[in-house]
C-alpha cells in the first residue's frame, strides 16, 4: 500500500511559530498515520510549488525547531492578484502548482500563512486539491480566528522596544515616535501600545487628526511630563487621507517626500510644538527571534488540529481559535476578508479610559 504523501508550505512574510508549528503538524500527522505517511516539505511557499522545489522530509528534521524562529521550509512572497497572470515567463501558476501537487502524488498540502496565503490556499482548493489551512500572520488579521500564531511573539517584541524607548526619550525629554507593522490592520500596535505604556496609539481603523495629536502632546509638556510615546501603526493615515483612494495617498505622500506617516507625523509634532521629536522603526526585529511561550502552545494546538482535518479528510478549511477553542472554518469564508479592528473594541476603551489618544 502507497504511503500518503503531504506537502507542507510556509507563504509570504516570516514570523516566530512558523517552525512551532511545522513541527506540531508533523508530529501530530506521525502520530496519527505512523510510518504510513510521507511528508514533504515545498521550498520557499507557492514559489516552490510553482516550480517543483521541494524535499522528502524524515522525522528527525521536524526535532529541535519548536523554539526556532523563521521556517525551516523558506518563505517568498507570491502575491494572490498575480496568481492567475501570465506574466514575462509565461508560466502558469496555477496550472504548474496543480501540476507539481499531482507529480509529487500528494493526499493534502499544508499551507501555512496569512490572508494573501489563504487566498491562494481557497483558489487550490476550488480547483480541486486537498488543502487545509493554518493561520500565521504578526498582524493577527485573519478573520473567522480570534489570534494567529506569531502575533503574540510580536506583541512582546513590541512592547519590549517601546519599554526600552521609554527610558531614553525620559532621559532626553523627547516625544518617540515608533512604527509598529501592520499595514491594514492595527491589532499589532494596539496590543505594544497598550503593553507598552503608550500615550498615543495610532492605527488604520481610526484616521487621526494630527492637530489633536499634537495637543496631546503638548498637554503632556505643559502637566511638567517631559516625554511622549507615540505608537503608530506603518499603515496609520490621517483624516484627510481617509477621504482618498489607496493611490491617490500613495502619490501624495510621494509628491509631499514624506512616504511614511511616522516622518511625517514627527516633523508636524516638531514644528506644531517646538518639542523635540525623533522616530524609531524596529521593523522586522518584529518578525524575528523565538516564539514566545504563548504561540508554541498555539502552534501546537493548530498543528495537531491540522492533522485532526487531514484524518477526517475535513479538507478545504483553516485551522481557528474561536472563544479560546480550536475550530476550523471554511476557507471559501476566509479568504478575502480581513479582520480590523473595531473602533468600539473593548481595548479601544480599555485605552480611551486610562487616557490614551487616538489622535481623533
């Protein structure tokens, strides 16, 4: 009798858990299927299986990597819009992903990543493969899940660098403005700001009026308090911003040669205020390093959960957390949504009643 094949898959951007939970889906899948099953790793996400890349996987490679950061498997960004267009190469994807998943004979692939991912994970699916979803993303905005592993490494990551702000803008009496990632959504920023000790938190979901900004900064000076921190999401836009189309911003911030709304939004603190204002973006410091306790339990959790799919054959879903209980959902469900965060989010006011500004 033929051995069931998988494929594994990590796709778009890295984080901690991504190795946690590779590893959690193949032990859990040994353990449910013995030696009666195969695994294959596919290099480098959708690239690898656009291209055939991959390797026939042991069980010693899935040892020691539970507190590694990356992915063993390598990761490329293959952004979903592209998917279905021939491009200079005059390679189609699809019909070469499809290919590559038949050559190698496999039963499911795994595919681990966040909403570009699953994306493409939903359009396999509907084309016919076997495909369950695990959800990865430092954004945490995947809807239908209540987190994604590796946000909550990132959130450490993040607050631990606001912590460590904190005591030179105390020392200099400056306002510290950092960027936190999350282009869409503001989950990322507002866990660190919080965490942090922020004084302002500035996310996508709540355009910010940056007169309001300043004032709040200005009335921290004038209560004697030397410093402020700001924390700003990188896709955080202002009112006016709000009111235009994604490419329309884009081209004002670029004919204004400020592309960025941390610059932008210390240069206007500075000449608003006279106060001294500096930026810091740690940026994939955020991805890096080890998974925190907490999402090698998760990691796991979905790992084995996975497998749970796989001996079900519940395919054509991803992996969720829902009211502290992991579930699955649809990923015809998944795919192209995106989880924001509501302006009324209990964090929200959490924040809004110790007196955090939202800039609005």
């Amino acid at each position: 009798m033929a051995k069931m094949r998988i494929g594994i898959l990590t796709s778009g951007g890295d984080c901690p858990g991504l190795n946690a939970t590779i590893r959690g889906v193949a032990k859990a899948t040994y353990e449910t299927f013995g030696d009666k099953v195969e695994i294959v790793g596919i290099h480098d996400g959708y690239h690898g299986l656009i291209h055939c890349d991959y390797k026939i996987m042991s069980p010693s490679d899935f040892s020691g990597i539970l507190t590694t950061g990356g992915t063993i498997l390598g990761t490329k960004r293959t952004p979903y819009k592209m998917m279905q267009i021939i491009e200079d190469d005059n390679v189609d994807k699809v019909k070469e992903m499809k290919m590559t998943y038949r050559d190698l004979k496999l039963d499911c692939l795994f595919t681990l990543g966040g909403n570009g991912t699953h994306k493409t994970a939903n359009m396999l699916s509907e084309e016919g493969l076997n495909v369950i979803g695990l959800p990865k993303t430092i954004d945490n905005d995947i809807f239908g899940t209540d987190v994604t592993f590796g946000f909550h490494s990132a959130v450490d990551i993040g607050t631990e660098v606001i912590d460590r702000i904190h005591t030179t803008a105390n020392s200099h009496s400056r306002i510290m403005v950092i960027e936190i990632m999350g282009n869409k959504a503001g989950w990322l920023t507002l866990y660190s700001g919080i965490a942090g000790g922020a004084d302002i938190i500035l996310i996508p979901e709540i355009p910010y009026d940056i007169d309001k900004v300043t004032k709040a900064c200005q009335k921290r000076a004038d209560a004697g308090k030397d410093f402020s921190i700001i924390a700003v999401a990188e896709g955080a836009y202002d009112v006016e911003e709000a009111k235009m189309k994604k490419k329309e911003r884009a081209q004002s911030r670029a004919d204004s040669g400020i592309v960025t709304a941390t610059t932008r939004i210390a240069k206007e603190i500075e000449a608003k205020t006279g106060l001294e204002t500096r930026t810091v973006v740690p940026g994939h410091i955020l991805r890096g390093g080890s998974p925190s306790a907490y999402d090698r339990v998760l990691a796991t959790q979905f790992g084995a959960h996975a497998a749970k799919l796989l001996k079900e054959e519940k395919f054509g879903f991803t992996v969720a957390m829902v009211d502290g209980k992991i579930t699955e959902n649809p990923l015809k469900d998944v795919a192209m949504k995106t989880k924001f965060v509501p302006e009324n989010h209990q964090l929200v006011k959490t924040a809004r009643a110790i007196g955090i500004s939202f800039g609005d």
